[in-house]
C-alpha cells in the first residue's frame, strides 16, 4: 500500500496480513503513518498504489468495498468526537444498526441492552447523552456501536489514549473478552507498546511509513 498527502509520502510499500480470529498490534511513533493505514482500510482515505484484500478479494472492487463495511468497523482515538452529541446512545446504536441490516429492528430496547451489557454499562445509559457520560463510558458506547455490525475486524486505533490509566484497564479487559467470545480479529493500533503486548498474539512495528517490522 501507498500514501502520499502533498507529495510527501506517508506510505510507502506497507504489507502485512491480519488472519482470522488474530490480534495484531501495530506500532510507531506519531507521524508514522498508522491511522493513515486505518483510514485506507475503512475506506476514508483512498490508497496511491498496491492493493488491499479482504478474504481474498481485492477492495479496489467497489461491490466488495461496499460488503466489507459491515465486516470491518474502526474503533477511535477521540470517543465524544465519534458520538453525535445530539443523540442518546440508544439513538446513535440504532442509526448503527440501520446502516448494517436492512431488517426492522424488533424487540429494539432488549438488543440495545443487551449489547451495553456485553461493554460492562447498564440500560440506564441508552437514555445518556455524550456529555452526561464520562470518556471511558463514551468509548464504550463506541465499542457497542462497532458491534452493531457483528464484523469479523475491528480496527482501534489509539482508543485507550484519551483514557486514565484505571480506566484503560477496564477496557482492555473489556476487549480481551470480547475477543475471546466472539473470535473477532483486531488490528489495534498505538504507540504504547506495553498496552499492545498484553492483548496482541503479535506485534508489528511501522517506520516513517516505510515497511512493517515484526518485534
């Protein structure tokens, strides 16, 4: 994969392969070109050159670009910029859901629940908005919103920075569970390695956007 913003390259020959049910960490420091490869693969930046595949299948594709959007759901760094702050999370889930299943939702407030349930916060915050709620609570509801989707890869990049240290263990502990019961792959992204470590199976390591290196 390539990546150039105003002819400086930001990615130059980037590979490397998240297999199913993996956690992979990758690493660098700030500038190196790490949520440029997020973005590319959620499709909110367009690569240069190379190519991306999911399951085999080339992403340059626009139909397989279009199913992969249920798949693949990111994760970020900010969660009161992620959540619209006119919308209780029952509502921000439910645009969520609409987005990914074409069905009418049923039974809407028990799924909804049950989803805040499986983040660790109770009914009571469907009612919630962003600002009555505190960032770890948000990232959270941004983690229940990603799950909406039931995808297969969930791409957090730098989601524990914003958070106190108390806190990002919580939620560390919170994805390695969600990870052990629903099999989903992540591709976690940060310049910590030590937070990487104890949920990745590996490690790679980005230089100036120049190649990926295992540690």
């Amino acid at each position: 994969m390539k990546k150039s913003f105003r002819k400086k390259h930001v990615l130059r020959d980037i590979s490397f392969i998240v297999s199913s049910g993996e956690s992979v960490g990758l690493i660098g420091k700030s500038g190196s070109g790490k949520s440029t490869i997020a973005r590319c693969i959620v499709d909110l930046e367009r690569p240069d050159g190379g190519d991306m595949l999911w399951k085999g299948s080339s992403l340059s594709d626009k139909k397989i670009r279009r199913e992969s959007r249920r798949s693949i759901q990111i994760v970020f760094q900010d969660p009161r910029s992620s959540l619209n702050p006119g919308w209780t999370t029952q509502k921000s889930l439910r645009e969520a859901f609409k987005c990914f299943h074409a069905e009418t939702i049923l039974n809407e407030e028990r799924i909804f629940e049950d989803l805040l349930v499986s983040v660790g916060l109770d009914e009571g915050y469907l009612k919630r908005y962003p600002h009555e709620m505190s960032t770890g609570q948000c990232q959270r509801v941004c983690i229940a919103r990603a799950l909406v989707a039931n995808p297969e890869l969930i791409i957090l990049d730098e989601c524990l920075s914003a958070l106190d240290v108390s806190v990002q263990a919580q939620v560390m502990e919170l994805l390695q569970e969600l990870h052990d019961t629903r099999n989903v792959s992540y591709l976690f992204i940060s310049h910590d390695i030590a937070v990487v470590a104890s949920l990745c199976d590996r490690i790679l390591v980005i230089d100036q956007g120049c190649h990926c290196r295992r540690r």
